[in-house]
C-alpha cells in the first residue's frame, strides 16, 4: 500500500496511504490520512474491512497505534467507516467524531453511542495542541446528508472527502493531480451523480474559497495542489449535478 508524507514540520505531520494493490478488484479505492501532531495521532476516514489490515500495517509504520486519540469519519458511508468496529478493538479509547446526524446509524457498524463524538452541523474546531487546531467544515449534501470536511490551518491541507474525488483506472496511479483538464474524466460522472445539489456546492465554494489551500485532499483518486485547487473549484462549480434526475 502507498504511504507518502505530504507535510511535515517540527511536530506536524500528514501522510497518506492508498492504493492498496492488495484489495479486492470489488471495492473502491480510497485514500486514508494520519495527521500526527506532536504525541497524538488522528486518522481520516479509515476505510472498509477489506483494506483493514493493510491500512494497519501502514499506519503503524508511522506512529503507534496506540497514538491514535481520534478517528474521523466524514460521513456514514462503509468505504469510509466498515471498519470502525476494528479499530475500536485496537485503540478502544478513541475518539470517534462524525456529524451528529448519523451517530445513530453508524452504531450499526459495530460501536457504542458513547463511543460517538456528533459533530453539530456547523462544525467544530478540534484543538491537538495550543499551536494546532483542526476545524470540521460542513458539507452536507455533499454528497451525504450530513457531511463533514477537515481543514488544517496549519499544513493548509483540506479533506473534502468525496468532492474531489476521481476515480482511477489501474493504469492511473499518480498520486497528484498532473494534467487538470485530463483528470476532469475521471471526476465528472461521479461528481454529477453522487453531488446532489447546486445550491449545497455553491454554498460549499464560498466557503472553501476563503481557505489558505495548499493540498486538496480527496477520499478517492488524485491529490490537487495549490494551483490546481481553484480549477477544481471553477470545475465543480460549473457542473450540472444530480444526474440521475435527468
Ligand atoms: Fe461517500
Ligand atoms: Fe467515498
């Protein structure tokens, strides 16, 4: 599996793993972020059971497992979150924090409501340490319901979960993006079929826009960097999503 550093000071770090050649020919692929902050670690979106023990492995590469305070699910869906119930056996003190609007249906994979942290839907900021703050950004309907991205004012890396996401053919394994123009062929049916809402995207943009962004980080396919981060905004900003409506 891929483990790449993506920013790294004295007591900040953000790697990502992926690409796991290992997986089932029958699940997504899906990037999974650590952000290791001084003695504490936070992993994003972890994954699905198949990837679990690679993603593990990979993981403990970098920091101990034990590190690990929280864990961070975007939204409700299981390329996200099946394996939650694992990793509560391995690290069962952590903190799980996901939008409070599915605490109630991510109990059934497998953890205890007290185990929950429900993020309300404006967000919230995560403090790791006095000089390090995480701040949850909403993106409801984006395409969850209840949606949650990750900012780091810090490394000024957004995780905006699956806006962003492009969904690689085997032969595609760049990990940023190269050639935006290109890379749109694998974003566009996605976006216009898992987006369901204009005015959830536009809304979406004005905030992110004000954002120092040096990394896009997507939970599938290619990682943008700095110049490409607002062609991806004018990108998805000119789509016609909801397609399946057509
Ligand atoms: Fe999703
Ligand atoms: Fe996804």
């Amino acid at each position: 599996m891929l483990s790449r550093e993506l920013y790294a000071d004295d007591s900040v770090k953000w790697v990502v793993f992926g690409r796991d050649p290992a997986k089932p020919e029958s699940v997504i692929d899906t990037n999974e972020y650590l952000i290791v902050s001084g003695d504490s670690a936070v992993l994003l979106d972890p994954g699905g059971t198949e990837i679990f023990p690679e993603v593990v492995s990979a993981v403990s590469d970098v920091v101990a497992i034990d590190k690990i305070k929280i864990i961070f699910g975007s939204h409700q869906d299981p390329d996200i979150l099946s394996s939650l119930s694992l990793w509560l056996n391995l690290v069962p003190e952590v903190k799980v924090y996901v939008p409070w609007v599915w605490t109630g249906f991510i109990t059934h994979f497998g953890c205890s409501a007290e185990q929950l942290v429900g993020v309300p839907d404006a967000g919230c900021s995560i403090e790791l340490s006095p000089n390090h703050r995480l701040e949850l950004v909403p993106a409801h309907y984006l395409h969850s319901s209840g949606n949650l991205h990750l900012y780091d004012p810090r490394a000024k890396i957004l995780f905006s979960g699956d806006v962003g996401a492009g969904l690689l053919p085997a032969n595609e394994t760049a990990l940023f993006v190269e050639d935006f123009p290109r890379h749109t062929r694998f974003m566009e049916t996605f976006h216009r079929r898992w987006m369901p809402s204009d005015r959830a995207r536009d809304v979406w943009l004005e905030r992110v826009r004000k954002l120092d962004i040096n990394l896009l980080c997507p939970q599938h396919g290619s990682i943008f960097r700095r110049p490409d981060v607002p062609r991806f905004f004018d990108w998805f900003g000119g789509l016609k999503l909801g397609s399946a409506l057509a």
